[in-house]
C-alpha cells in the first residue's frame, strides 16, 4: 500500500531532510513524488545540470526505506527557458504571450519545448533510472494547458489533416457553410481564437480532441525514454471542465492511472465519484490516488479544514474501490510562493498539529492493512464521455443551465446513496456485462455507439436516458428529423421542442390529476418536479409514465426486444430521480445513510461509517464513528 | 404581400433543395432571401467565382414562382481573404485583432474589405440582374461591427476633418482642454482605444457617428453598384444600444426599411415598439419586417418556444404598421454551426412539427388578404434620437441607472397599453403634425431642436418631457446656468441638483400631506412613486403638480404660448407614467387590455386579440382567442 | 487658513476668468491650484511653450490677492508626446499598450517621460518661482499608476539588484524554488505580467514596492528642479488599494502632506480616517486637505448631493486634525469632458446655487478664524502599513473575505465613536508614548517590528491583536512553528489550523453555557457573534477571555512584562469589537454621538456637531444643529 506525498526538499535547507526522513519514518511514508517542480534546480542553466541535491535526497530517501516516485519536471520550464524561447511561452486566445512567474507557462507544441523535455526525460532517465529508491516515474503534472499560438496552429492543421483526410471532409464536417467558413487552403484553418461572435462548435469540438491528443503526445515521447529503465511510468490526471484531456484514451498509455482529487462540496461523495472514474479509467488495471489535501479542501475561495477523520475516511473510499494507497500533495507546507497556504502532511505549525498526528495514524494502519486486488463486478454503469461533456460547452445551446457533469453527478450520487457502486463505460465499450445503464445528458453520440445502446437494450437490458442525449454526432450536428434523432427508435418517442425552465414545475404520474401527493416515497405517488429544461415528447411506442401538467409525457417507458429503455425529459430533484431508479428496478439502500459498503468479487467488504454514532450491523463488529472495516462476506 | 425567410441552399444537399421547395409552396412562400453568408461558396479561392449552384438555386425558385431577395454575402468574407488581408480584421479597443471563426470579422475602413466587397457587388449583380427570380437586393447583414485599427483611425481623422473643419473647433468640440487632450496635429487623434481611465465623451460619440456614417458608405457604395438592375435595394436593420448606427440617416438610403426583430421579453409590447419605429423610419414609405425567429425567442440566453399562435399575431402586428410581409430567419433550421439551435420556420423535426404547421397556416392567410398602404395618422408622437441614446452612455454620468432605452420603451408601452399608435420622431423633425410629444430623457439635444420643441409648444402643443432631458449640445457639453439649459425656458423651471435613489420614494399630489391613496385611478390621488432618480426643481413660472414630501416639485406644468409644458423629474412606476399621460389629456384605451387596434386614414382598422378569450364588441364579428380581423371603420 | 480649489481657466473664455476672480473674493478664496492639466496648453508642440495664458491668470490673481498653488501638468502628457514617444504609454498586465484620450497615460520609468517632465518644471520654475502669487509647488497629480512595459522592467531589475544585492538572495527571499522559479540571470525576471496561474506573492510585494519608489524618485527629481525657488513643494496623496504609494515614505519628501479626500459612506467617520492618517504620516508637521468634491459624495457609482451644512462639517473634521485649510475639486465644473459632472464650488448651475452659498459662507467662516497649530498628543495608535496592506491581496489566501482595510477601519470607527482621536503608526515607529495600540489583521511583520511591539507591551502596554496577524516576514514567508511565528510568544498562543466562516457563530465568555445573552453592554455578558475568519488557537500562557461554543479560546488575554496582548482570532461586529476595547480599559466616550470632540496639547478644543439637533454640555456655548466650535478648555 502506497503512503506519502509530493516531497519537495529543494524549498528547504538540508538540515530539514533529516528532519522529513525522520518524520517520514514516523508517519510510515513508503513512498514520496519527487522533483516535480524542480527543473530550475537540476538545469539551472541551459544544458548545465546540478543534479547534485538529488542524488543526496534520493540517497537518504533511499536508507530510509523510502521509494521515489521520481518527477520530470516539465511542466514548469525555468526562467532561463522561457527567456531564450519565448516562442514556447503560451498564447491566450485573446493573443496575449504569458510570461514567466507562475506555473505551466509554456506551449505543448513549441519545437524547443518538446526537445527540451526530452533531454531532460533523457537525463533523469539515465542517472536515476537504477536508484534503489525509484519506484515510480510520475511524468510532468497535470497535463491540462490550452496554448493558442502559431506552433499550436500547424500542429492542430497537422492533426485535423490526419483526421479528415481532406478539406471537403473537413468542411462537411464543421459545416462550414453556415457563416461563410469553407475553407479552401489548410492555412486558413487557426485554433478558435477571439473571434467576433459565436464560435463554431465543430471547431472547438476538435481543438480540445487536439489538445488531448498533442499533450498525450508530449507524455509518449518522454514515457517511451523512461520505459526502458524497466519501472512503472504514469502521470497524474486532474479533472475538470477547462482540462482537454480524455482520459479514456490516457489511460490506455499509463501503467498506472494515477489521478488528484480535491473535493470542494460534500467530501465524501465527490471522493467516491472521483474513485469510480478512476477504477473505471484503470478497466481492471491497478490504479493511485496520487494527490490529495492533507488538512483542507477549497470550497468558494476558501480553504476549509478537513474535520477530524476525514482524511483517513476518505483515503479509504479510494482504497476501498482499488486504489494502491494513498498520496497526498505535499509533504511539509511551504514557507513561501503562490500556493504557501495549501496546506501539507506536516503543517507550518509543524508535527505537532493535528493533521501531522491524523497523517502518521492513517499511516500506521495502511500499513497494517494486506494486499487485496480483486476488483469490483458492477451492475450498473453510467455513461460518461469527454466529447459530449466538451460538446455540451458549445456557444448557441438553448439553455445556459445545461450542465453535463450536474447531471452525472446526480445518477452518481443517487447510485452512492442507495450502496451501488458503478462503472463508468465510454458509449462505444462493451457494455453486455451490465443490467442498468444510466445515460445523463449524453448530447453527442456517433451512430455506432447509439447502436451499442441499441443492442443492450434488445438484449435485455435496462436504460435510463436524462433529458437532451442524443441529439447530435461526432461533429456536434443535429441528428435530423426528430429527436433525440439517434435513439428515437430504441426510446419509442419523437421531440419537435424544448421549453427551458426558469421555475420548477410539478409534474403528474400518468392520469393521476393535480395536486399529486408524496406517499410511501418510492413509488409514482411521490411528488416530481421537473427543473430548469422539458420537453415535447410525442409517444411514438413507449407509454407515458410520468407526465406534465399539460398531459404531455415527462417520463416514458419502452419495451425494446427483451429490455427496456427510460426517457427523462427533464431534470428531477434527488429525490424525484431516487424514485426513478426505484421504478426502474434498481434495489433501495441496505446499509443506513452515511455507511459505505463496497463489495469485491472475492467477498471482501469494505465499509466505512461517515457518520458521527456507532453503527452496528454492516461488519463483524460495530463501526466506530468515523471508522471503517475491511472484512469477507461469505453470503456475496 | 411578402412571406418567407432566409434561404440558405448551400447548407444542404441538392435533393434537399426539391423538398425545400416543394414545402415552401406548400406554406404559401413568395420571397426567400439567398445568399447572406454564401461568400465562401461563391468565390471559393480569390477571383475565382463559383455561380453554378446559385444558378440552379434561383433557377428553381423562379421555377416554382418564388421570387429572390438576393444578398451581397459581404458581411462575412471567407477565410481566404482573412488570411490573405489580416490588415482588414477587425480589431477591439485593447488591440485584439480578431480571427476568423464566426462572422463578421472585417473592418469596414479596410481598402482589401471595401474593394472585395464591390467587386462581389458587381459580379452579382451582372449576372443575376435580370434573372427572372430576382425581387430585391439585400446588401450584407446588420450593418453595426466596430473596429478601431489603423484603417479606422485614418478613416476617422478624415471624417472629423470634414465634421469640425479645424483642429480649434474640434478642440472646442470635444473640451480638449479638460485633462490635457488639447491636439496639435490631426494625426494625434485616434479612434477610443483602451485607456488609462474615463475616455472622452465628446469623442465617443463622435466615433459612433463616424462608424454610422464609414458604414452607411459601404452600403452606399453597393447599392449604386446594384440599383442600375432597377431592382429595390435594402439591407436589414438591426436594433441596439452596441449598435453603431443612425437608423434615421440610413432610412433616407434604403429603397425600402427593413428591419429583423427578435423580441426577449413581453412579445407583444416589443413587436408594437420595433413595428412602430421601422414605420416612423420609414416615414410614409414601405418598410419590411425582414427577420424574426420562426419557433423560439431568447429570454435571458434561453430559447423559449413562442406559443401557439404567437407567430401569425407578431406577424400581424407588424402588417397593421405598414410592413410588406413577414419573413423569418431561417427557412431550415441548420444541422450545425454556431446558430444550430436558432429554429427555423422547417425544424430540426422536419414539416412534421407545430411550428411548421403555423408557418403554413399563416402563409395561407397572408395570401388571403388585399394589397394595403395608406398609413396611421399619428396625434402622439415620442422623440427618439441616437445620439441622444449614445451620449447617456458616456463614462462619469451621475448614475447608473439612467437608461434611455427603458425610458423610451415605458412612454411607447404606456401609450400601446391605452391604444394609441405614436410616431417616433427626431427632435429636429417637422413635428407641427402632433397635438402631444413625449420627450423621455433626451440628455443631448441642439439649440436648434430644442427651438423646434418651442415653437411646438407655442403652438398650441403638449409636450411631456422627462428627467435628464435637454441636459448638453450635440458635444456632450452642458447647458450653463441652470439645467435643463436648453428647455428651462419653455418648462418654467431651474435645476441645480440632482440626487439618484436607490430606495423608491412618495411623491404628493401638490398640496398633499402623506400618506397619500390610491384612489380611481386616473387622477392625482394616484399613489404616485419616484424611482432611481430626483431633481431639486425651483419653479420659474411653472407651476407644481405634484412634489417630493420635502415639498419640492417632482412634476411641473408651465403654459406657454397656446401650449402646455410638463416636466416629471424622476422615474414613475408604468402606473404612475399612465396617470401622468391622463393629467396631460391623453385618451384611455377603449380596448380591452391586451386587444390591440390599429387604425389607419383610410378607415382600415386592424384588431388583433393577445387574450386567451373570445373579444365582442371591436371588429364586426367576434375576435377569436389569439385571432385578428381587418375591416373598415366608417364612424373614423 | 488656506481656502480654494483647483483652477482650470483655460477650460473657460477669458472674459469668464474676471466673473471667477471676482466669485473668489466672494467667497473669500486665497489659494487657487492652476495647471495641473494644462500640459497640451502650455507645450502646445514640444519644445514650443505658450506662458502668455498663464501670465495673465497668475497676474490676474496677484492682483486679487489670492494666492496660487502652481501646478507642474506632468500627470497628463499631451496627444503630441504620446505619438512622439509611443514608448512612453502605458501597458498593462496583459501587454495592452494604452492609448492617449483620457489622462494619466504615460510610464513613469520611460527616460522620454522623464526627461520631458523635469524639462516641463524647469520651464515652470524658471518663469513662476518668483512669481507674487505663487505661495505653493504643486508636484504632478495623484501618483499612483502602473506599468509593466519594458521599461519598467529594466528599471524593476536594476531596483531588485539594490534591494537584494544577489540572485541568491533574491530567490530566497521570493522562495523561488517553488514551481521553478530560479532565477539565473537578473534579464529573466519581470514585471508580474500575465501568466497562467496565480503569480508570486513576494514578486507581487516587491514590485509594489518598486513602483512607490520609482514614482517617488519621479517625483524628488521636480520637487529638486522646484525648491531652489524657495516655495514649498508638495503633491497630493491619493488613497486607495488599487494605489501602490507607501505614503509614510512619501511624506519625508513632502515639505506638507497633501491629501485628497472623497468620502463614499458614512462621510463623517471617512473624514476623520482620512484626516487622522494625514496627520500622522505629517508626524507633527504640517499638512492640508487639498482636494475634496463639492457638492457630491460618491457612493456605489452614484454621485450623491451633499447635505446641508456636510461641505462645511467635512472641513472643519480635517481642519480640527490640523489641516492648514480646506481645498476642494474644483473651481468651476467643467462644460464638458469626462468629468463634467464631478461637480463645482461654482456649479453648472452657477452662483445662483446652494453649493455657492455654501461654500461662500464656510469661506467668511474660515476667514475669521485665527491660526493654531499645537498638536494632538494621543495615547491610542493604530498600526498601519502598506506592504501589510498589498501582501494582504496576495493570491491563494485562504479567504476571500480577509480585507486590511476593513478591519483597519472598523478600528477607527470604534475609536471614533468613543471620542477618541488615534495616530496611526507604522509597526517599525518609535510606539513608546502610547498606551494601547490596536493591531487590526496585520498579515505581514519583520521580526524587528515584532521585537518593536513586544517592547512595548513589556514596558507596560496594552496590544490588542486581531486574526490574521504576524503570519508572514516581509517576503510573505510564513513565520514557522505555529502562528501567528512572530508574536506568538508575547500573545502566550499558539495557532496550528484557520477555518473561514460563511455564516456568523455565537462567541461565549470563557465558562459561560450558552445562550448567551446581552446585558449592561460593554461587559463581557454582551453577546458576542464571530464572522468570516476563525482559528484553532491553543493556550501557551495566555488565558481564555471569550471562547468559541466549541470551547476553544476566541479571545486571549496575556500579561507580559508589565503590560498586556489582547488576542482576537474572528472578526466582530462593531458592538463586539467596542466592548472588547473596552475590556482592555480603553475609556467610553463622553460626547453624544455624533457629537465630534478633538482635543490639543494646547486645550484647544474643537467640537463639531453631526447631528440635528442642538448640543448642550459640551461647548461653553450650545452647538448649533450642524455647526461647531472652538474653545480652550483649562480642564485639560
């Protein structure tokens, strides 16, 4: 079990190492990522190293008993870089070059960047690549900046080119005859600069693919120089909306995903969130919580600090659902620069704190704790995919309150709630091993993948489809003649409108009149809200089962060869959606809220009880408050 | 009478093209307009020309008796030409140029843009002069893009060389003395870029006079390429405070108004307002509603679906104020691009739709009726000036709250509400035709317009002016001694302070102790309110009406001459405004709410019911809910 | 008692200048400040000067004795030089280079400014110095403007290599080995310009402090060009966060300090702040409130007509703290530019106006008031400091909601509404005079400051520290160890975790159970709520006056030496910060409120009275609603 954090001894004069090995040992730290930010330290001069202070970091690491995972450090060039290449500096798509004087200024597709990152891959490679201590390469961080400039336009020409084949196909695709955007040249293609009104979405659509693309490149280049050294490469995923990465395809090129996670709102289920993607990344495959918080999480602006416990807690959610171990970002807090308050496994206020005595607890029992692989077989599956999630941030939608992750996170959370824990699936995976499918908002889908939905439902399967999926392909085009144009079929309804909502609206379960009235809670007498979206769906097969006040379908059910398949056309509350998935057939919760139960296909259970009282039942013996379990269940 | 949209062929495969005209004759379709954004289509590579497809477009709309409002695709070059001009993109006030990706990226003074566009201009209008499909020329679209490059700068020295004839006027003008701006040479002005703090408001509003005006010039210049084929030539209106454009001096250009009308909020209201000023640009010539959206308007960035029978009644709406039809943008709804989702008259869901049911239904009823101009006798008038509307947008005004545009749009909808159809007029216009004037906060008018307001008055006529009004000359400089300087005369009144309100305030009926109560309505026991706004007013021969509860006159009348002004110096609720309009002896509606009555000279009347109810009594047989009737009045 | 305005004649027609002499004597004006925007006027084409203008208002003014504050115009270049010397414009953070067309646009490290501003006040100097009416050097105008052009990068460099005298240096003490940052050559550092993510904080700090000593040197290069005439030089201070001027460094070049002063709130308690921090950066010299508006306050954009009375009041609040008289912006409100309507002792609406007589009637007041200069010997002190200031709007703090100038204010108000008249010092002043000093959220402190603060409390002080204090050395390092590192041993606490609030919480005396509830007021029975900021503060030493209902220490208290520290870990609402003041001994107040009493050395007494009604008890005689008085009161 992996246990430690981002160690960054250059920000400290030698006499601390000793100190941090000390205290390493203490806390039971195996291992620790270094150098990630270290490049001006190791090259402080073009083509001059000092790799000195790490030879002497990675040796005392190493008496210690604690591995490395040693950084590439390209993710902030030095000074000396960005001085005598400022064509590597980013561009802003607004033409502004950034300068030096933070992190992450420089440009993925600047010739002299990538040599440099290689030469310095090419470095590390060959003087570190058998230390005893390494472990792990942990390649760049974070992979995730736009660059708008001109070495970024040849190489997205360069890779559109590889794409379409052909401007015809390219003009066909991005519908470039809307607005008088045919192109004649491939030079006159540029990244979606500021441009004076709406973009075209086909274009940014394919930008961010490039984007991803280009920097999976980068990441190639350097793991394919590391790989030789024989020792595990991966770099660290950060999510969120402004990342052009798809970590789908990522995943298939580390030997480890390795992802951070910074909760901001309620811990505890974004961790499991976070944890699921990544198990559903992995596919199967070993996988890291690589950084976290140690003593806060960020929440509007403000660094709040974990309630004690939760650090453990949440390190388990993530274990519990495969992850190696826990890392967390960083080490000892630093004393100065921009992210001076972002807090560390040893605080300012140093060991005696109650994070440091939080972290060497959690320490002690990681390393009690024995391997366990297995894995988790899920039922259910949530359709997630980076295209439509970029898609759905397209100018000119109906409705600025659209909001795909919104709508994921709800089918997330109400699975969470209940005890399911599922997979994520890409819609064009072999999905034949689940029972339910959940498909919020899916506003792209290629033909091809509609089809896989198609054949899962046919033969048996369950799906659950959210308001406005399906209405466009690959090139953010509407499918035609009635939506959702690829699923109509399958789903038994046709659509000619959307209404956007700007209050909720009560809605009515089939021929029942108003007012509705909430019963038993998880049956169609429970009261449902339509917010902020609804739709004009005509029954062309499936029956209504839910419908506005006006008589028209809110929820329709359709028999499709042996399965069934769901249509929202709105957006419900939890609780609306909680009695959706009852009256699909998913099961209700058995464990009480607040208690996590995760079952492996080996019978091993992990629980672990976020609430504030004992709770008994679930494991063998009583869950502390704020504790957890690991234990078989011979009735799985 | 005209019926139709935007036809946009080039979007689409040739099989299409036989659907499209086929349903186009089916919903009754006379005019469609081609060709706005086919720039790239039809010059696919510098002076190469591609007329092919046009030919067989037009060729089968004349085929079919649909005749052609062909457009000049001038307001978006195609990539090539940004690529080979960069000097003619658009750049902003911070020195961003733009690139291509939208539209509209092009700068008007640019010689490569001017000659580009001629040339087109000419190559259209050789070939397709005389074809037998062709109805009207459509020059570019919503002329109204700024730009501030180097172009734009010459272009303006130039313009201001003719406008102030020496440096010491426009010296004067423009109040260099204030901050040290005081020009030496010509070539030290430019146009308003980014600035360290408050720019110039003499010199704001100059350059939105010349961006008018280097516009109206390119207009100018394809027309008198385009006119010789004998043929009508227009380009469409479009409305807004970002909008650059003096609709009153382009009127005088156009051989007939157009204007594209997308309403946000009160559907209604705005289409009389947008309806009334197109006719009062128009004055007594023919005018087109050119562009509205045939399924959806946009309401705080959501498209929300018109209601049923929405679409035939803001049709209406506009026919009774003289338009010559009704055309939408656009016939078929785009599969991509930026405006994907802006509807069109044949839905994503294809004819099979509501909307395309009312499009067809309201075609049919537009072929119905009978040729009709004679025109409104407007009694009311509302005086409406750009200028004026541009300099109460100047940095340092003392509050933030000052709209012109809502100021405007109370007065018309007060009026609309009672059932009066008022002219717009500009204050240096012949307005001895009106017995009542409404002046809401005119910030800017001339010595000589407001000698125009005076003799009006003089006359014998009403004149209702409201806060902020009369305030400086047409160089944003103020009128000394007493404001309102160049009306304080007329009104008999002296201000010397003003004081926004953030809280809404009492006013008294003259006289009055508080509180005072609402009574019958009409009368000045009203419960009258000021808003955002109050003037210390001193009475110089008027007399008080109604004051603030310190006693100060809120609302004067001074009789002058054989007339009567009234002032109201702060902002009324819509109540408080309507009372104000009985007091100065406006009718009341004789309608009920929400029947709207348009009568013209000759007795024509037009009644349109907005309500969900039958309506008796109006037209010679009951109006049905949503419905209209035309019938001629004889007791007029 | 000097009384006057800014005078702009060359804004107006000569024949204007003699109604405005003539005004002047009206109003018993005696010193005038001309030209501070006269540069275009007086360098009409470079090198070419017009004095005539000048002459003839300065002689015009001589004649009437009154006296005149001369102006250099180097705050406003004109349009010649700025296309002269586009090197001279500013850029901003993100590489706009601004153009001329409002004012301040120039660069205050571009050698082409530099050398045409002392060419300017050489002229200046030259033909004035000996000048009858000249009483005054007027240097430039509100200093405070950035830039980040190259230039000022060049000039940043050359000030860091002064400041920290090795690259070595300078990377410890910019902590540069975070995120990569070593520097290995003084060419690669910059200005902070744009950059990806958040920029440095210490790199921030200095350039601030770099910008108020490169305007400083601007302005000691024209205050040395000036003084050998023999007329004291000065320039005005403007305050605010945006302004990056250390006025406590500022005011040792001044031979007066100058403020400038508008008020947008509560205008009384703005005054005394204002006035109360000119007094103590002057030290017990002299210093003058050299502008204030009017007629109007601004106030959330809005700009606010001052009450009756309020333009006298506001005077009398600076000339009561030894403001050597009362100046205001400006003479005549200009006709037209972008602040038109900033207002005028002579209005637009001209003498005939309350203003006028406003400001005539304080002018007789004035007049007859005889000189007095003693001094106010004040026992309270707030500490204040800029670099605290500035590194309190570091990026990554962990709450928006910290604000130095909030808390620094509520201090004041607290002392204010008591009758007690504080200095503010800065933290490295000799602070043995006082006997209780306030510490109000003072991020950023040396150890020698520290040391300086730990002195007094030893020697017998009392100190009363608020959140957020001593975290950071002047390089924004952490203080390590537990916090606040730099007091923590004085306070006896010691600090490991912070926790923002969004919602106030309810404090408890130490030992109570809640509810607490509020009783006689200024005990600690008063019921206590902490907002936006808490802290986990443990006990080394100190004692819990107020805890949190946790029970953790809100509130410490720490006998030192022979003095005491006050320890206040929330923010208080201003009840509970009274009565924390008054827990800590300070006396309560004696006058009414509203009720202004200043008292000097001398037992000179001013007492000013805010409120409506009439004063008894505190004046030999009773105060007038609104007025004031001054009398000697032996009991002192």
């Amino acid at each position: 079990m992996r246990y430690g954090g981002d160690y960054n001894p250059e920000q400290w004069p030698e006499e601390v190492w000793h100190d941090d090995v000390a205290l390493m040992r203490e806390a039971s730290v195996n291992l620790v990522t270094v150098g990630v930010f270290s490049w001006s330290r190791l090259e402080p001069v073009e083509g001059e190293y000092d790799f000195g202070w790490l030879d002497r970091v990675l040796d005392l690491l190493a008496a210690n008993d604690i591995q490395v995972n040693l950084a590439t450090p390209t993710a902030s060039p030095p000074p000396w870089f960005s001085l005598a290449y400022p064509d590597a500096l980013t561009v802003t798509a607004d033409g502004v070059r950034l300068t030096h004087g933070s992190r992450d200024t420089y440009c993925v597709s600047a010739p002299p960047y990538r040599t440099a990152a290689k030469r310095m891959a090419t470095a590390l490679a060959g003087r570190y690549g058998e230390h005893p201590a390494l472990a792990m390469w942990h390649v760049h961080n974070e992979y995730g900046t736009w660059c708008h400039c001109d070495h970024v336009a040849g190489a997205f020409r360069e890779w559109l080119r590889r794409r379409h084949g052909s401007l015809d196909v390219l003009n066909e695709a991005w519908t470039t005859d809307f607005w008088s955007q045919r192109y004649s040249d491939w030079a006159q293609i540029s990244p979606p600069r500021k441009t004076q009104y709406l973009a075209n979405p086909a274009q940014l659509l394919d930008f961010r693919r490039f984007l991803s693309d280009e920097m999976l490149a980068c990441y190639v280049e350097q793991r394919d120089i590391l790989r030789p050294t024989g020792v595990p490469v991966t770099t660290n995923f950060v999510f969120g909306g402004w990342v052009p990465v798809d970590h789908w395809r990522w995943a298939e090129e580390v030997d480890l995903v390795a992802i951070d996670d910074y909760p901001s709102g309620n811990a505890e289920e974004e961790s499991a969130f976070a944890a699921d993607l990544a198990r559903s990344w992995a596919r199967g495959r070993p996988w890291l919580l690589m950084e976290q918080a140690a003593g806060v999480r960020y929440a509007g602006g403000r660094m709040i600090p974990k309630e004690p416990g939760a650090l453990a807690r949440h390190s388990m959610q993530h274990i519990a659902r495969g992850s190696q171990g826990a890392m967390f970002f960083q080490w000892r807090a630093s004393r100065g620069g921009a992210e001076q308050w972002h807090h560390g496994m040893v605080p300012h206020a140093g060991p005696n704190s109650r994070t440091f005595q939080e972290i060497s607890a959690l320490g002690r029992t990681l390393a009690g704790l024995s391997d366990h692989v297995p894995g988790i077989d899920a039922k259910v599956a949530i359709l997630w995919d980076y295209e439509a999630w970029w898609a759905l941030q397209s100018p000119g939608l109906p409705s600025p309150d659209l909001d795909y992750l919104k709508s994921i996170r709800q089918a997330h959370r109400a699975l969470w709630q209940r005890g399911i824990t599922p997979d994520f699936a890409h819609p064009s995976h072999d999905i034949s091993q689940y029972e339910t499918i959940l498909v919020p908002s899916l506003y792209l889908i290629t033909s091809k993948s509609a089809a896989n939905l198609t054949t899962f439902v046919q033969n048996g399967g369950t799906l659950i489809v959210s308001y406005f999926t399906a209405l466009t392909n690959e090139h953010c085009q509407i499918h035609l003649n009635g939506h959702p144009g690829a699923l109509r079929h399958l789903l038994g309804i046709s659509i000619d409108e959307f209404t956007p909502l700007t209050e909720p609206i009560p809605l009515l379960a089939s021929g029942e009149t108003p007012p509705p009235v909430r019963s038993s809670g998880t049956t169609w007498n429970a009261q449902l809200t339509g917010m902020i979206w609804s739709e004009n769906v005509r029954l062309v097969g499936a029956e209504a089962v839910v419908t506005y006040s006006s008589g028209t379908p809110a929820i329709t059910r359709n028999r499709y060869g042996a399965g069934t398949a769901w249509y929202l056309s709105t957006q419900l509350d939890d609780d609306g959606y909680a009695a959706l998935l009852t009256a699909a057939g998913l099961p209700v919760a058995s464990a009480p809220p607040g208690v996590e139960v995760i079952r492996h296909r080996d019978g091993t259970v992990y629980a672990i009880n976020h609430t504030k009282d004992a709770v008994h039942g679930i494991a063998p013996n009583p869950l502390p408050p704020g504790g957890f379990a690991i234990f078989n269940d011979p009735c799985r």
